[in-house]
C-alpha cells in the first residue's frame, strides 16, 4: 500500500461472493450476486461536509466539490474497488486486488492531480454515518495526513457504497484529495 492510500479495516468482512461487474456506470449483477446501491449525491456531499469541518479545525480551507464528471468516474471506481473487496473477501485499496490504483485509473481534467485515498471499509449498514467517518480519520495519524493535513488539497470526492450478498449488506466509504491548479 502506497503512502497516499489508507483504509480503516474492520474485520467484519465475512461471507461475501460473487464478483459484480461494473459496465459504463451501470451495475450488472448476475442471479446469485448481491446489489450494489450507488452513493446518493447527499450522502456523499455530507461526507465531504464532514471531512471539511474538520479540516477547518487544522487548516482553516473547506473542501471544495468536484466537478460533475470527475464526481461520476470517482463513483465508478470506488464501485469497482468495492466489488474487488467483496470478491476478494478483503478491504484493501485499489491497484491490490486487480483493479488499477485511483492514480492509474483516473483520467482527471487539465490542471487536476490526485493527493490521496482514504477508504472506511465495509461495516454494517448505517455503521459509516459522515460524523464517524470524519472522527475516524481524523483520530487515524495516516488518515488525518492523507484526509486533512495537505495544505495543498482543495477537492474532495466521496463515495458511499452499499453492497450486499444473501440479505447481507455492507456499507463503505471512498474520498479521494484532490489539488487543481488555480484553486485556493
């Protein structure tokens, strides 16, 4: 794992199956695969507010949204990289479980560069509200760097995913830092 990548582990990762794929944005899920419910943009939103809150006790600077489209293919990966965890039956970051890292896989705008990645991995539904989230990885030394502690970040994209086998479903959370040039 990368300096930039880092992930709360729970050990409540148990009795997951079936890979998901993941076509142009869209969830196929074959009959005996679980569902895949894609971030609200609220939920997400309120995770960015949450994250920034915080951040302003440390560095003063609110995160700003991220354009629409950059928004989209961050909910594409974070996607992805959840379906590698559930059929790897593990939380870990992308570019370990066969899918390319966020900084292999993102085409990002003129101007853009991905800082970091920060991951709460899969926990009970309702278990990842945006406060804990936060609180977390503020309490987390390498969370708390990656999430709140680069002066250069101004952009954080967030995405909150619930996927689920068998009536069991999970919920985590992916936010990538982002730096745009111009911003400040």
């Amino acid at each position: 794992m990368g300096p930039n990548h880092h992930c709360l582990r729970l050990n409540l990762l148990t009795g997951f199956s079936a890979l998901l794929a993941l076509s142009h944005g869209r969830m196929s899920v074959s009959a005996e695969a679980g569902v895949i419910s894609p971030s609200a943009p609220s939920a997400a939103h309120e995770t960015v507010e949450a994250v920034s809150l915080r951040r302003q006790t440390l560095l003063g600077p609110s995160y700003r949204r991220v354009p629409a489209e950059l928004q989209r293919a961050v909910e594409i990966y974070a996607h992805e990289q959840r379906t590698a965890m559930e059929a790897a039956g593990d939380c870990s970051h992308g570019g370990v479980l066969g899918i390319p890292s966020p900084f292999e896989r993102l085409i990002l705008p003129a101007g853009w560069r991905l800082l970091g990645e920060v991951l709460a991995c899969p926990a009970r539904p309702g278990y990842w509200t945006s406060e804990r989230v936060a609180l977390e990885w503020w309490r987390s030394p390498q969370h708390r760097r990656i999430a709140y502690g680069n002066p250069q970040a101004y952009h954080l994209a967030c995405s909150r995913v619930r996927q689920g086998t068998m009536g069991v479903s999970r919920d985590s959370v992916l936010c990538l830092v982002f730096k745009a040039t111009g911003a400040g």
